[in-house]
C-alpha cells in the first residue's frame, strides 16, 4: 500500500486540544512549515504570545472566536471576530503578539498554519 497513516500527537488540557496535521517531514520538503488544528472551550483563551520568526495563517472554520492582536513596534491593538459567521483567513505576521478567544456557547476548532515546524528546542514563542 502506497498510503500511509500517521498517528496525530493530540495534546489536550483544560482550554480543548491541538494536533500538528501536516509537517515539512511530511511532505518532504523543509520549508514547509507545518498545519494544525486546535480546539478551544467556551470561554477559553489560547494563544498569549508573539513570534520573531514565524508567520502564522488562521481561520476558525467552527464556532464564534474573537482574534486580539497587539503589533509589538507600534502598539496599534485589532479585534478580528473570526468563525461561522465571519469565514475569513487571518494572516499573522511575526512581532504580532495574538490571543484567541472562544466567545461563542460551542467549542470552536482552528485550523492554522506557521511558516516553521515548531520546535521544543527553540520555539520561537514569546511572551510579554
């Protein structure tokens, strides 16, 4: 069989869950970067961070979210409701610092993509 199957690393804790889909390693080509999918709870916030290195794409394909970005050299603060009612793709550039928040009475479900595999060993994730 030409197919293959790979078992997802789901990573789950008390906000919903996460799943790296598709990685370079997966594609066989190293600049990739990689696509996930991640849950969020009613009322949970994820995210609380900025990259240097790392652009970001993402798009709630379920539920009611609102996206808060703050551009680290300005200042300049944006509120992007994003979700069933409002399908639209979001890209993040690096020195963005983002929240994303489920405002909505269902689990909303991500799906994004980063320029970089994360890497636990330098993950490029920073706080304020």
């Amino acid at each position: 069989m030409d197919c293959k199957i790979k078992h997802l690393n789901v990573k789950i804790d008390n906000r919903g869950w996460l799943a790296e889909l598709i990685r370079s390693e997966d594609v066989g080509k190293s600049s990739f970067g990689q696509v996930l999918v991640t849950t969020a709870l009613p009322g949970k916030t994820k995210g609380g961070h900025y990259h240097k290195r790392k652009t970001e794409w993402y798009c709630v394909i379920k539920g009611s979210a609102l996206l808060s970005l703050t551009d680290m050299k300005t200042g300049k603060n944006y509120e992007i409701k994003m979700g069933t009612d409002n399908m639209v793709q979001v890209k993040i550039p690096p020195y963005y610092f983002h929240t994303i928040e489920n405002i909505g009475d269902e689990e909303i479900y991500l799906i994004a993509y980063t320029s970089q595999v994360f890497d636990p060993n330098d993950p490029d994730t920073f706080t304020n």
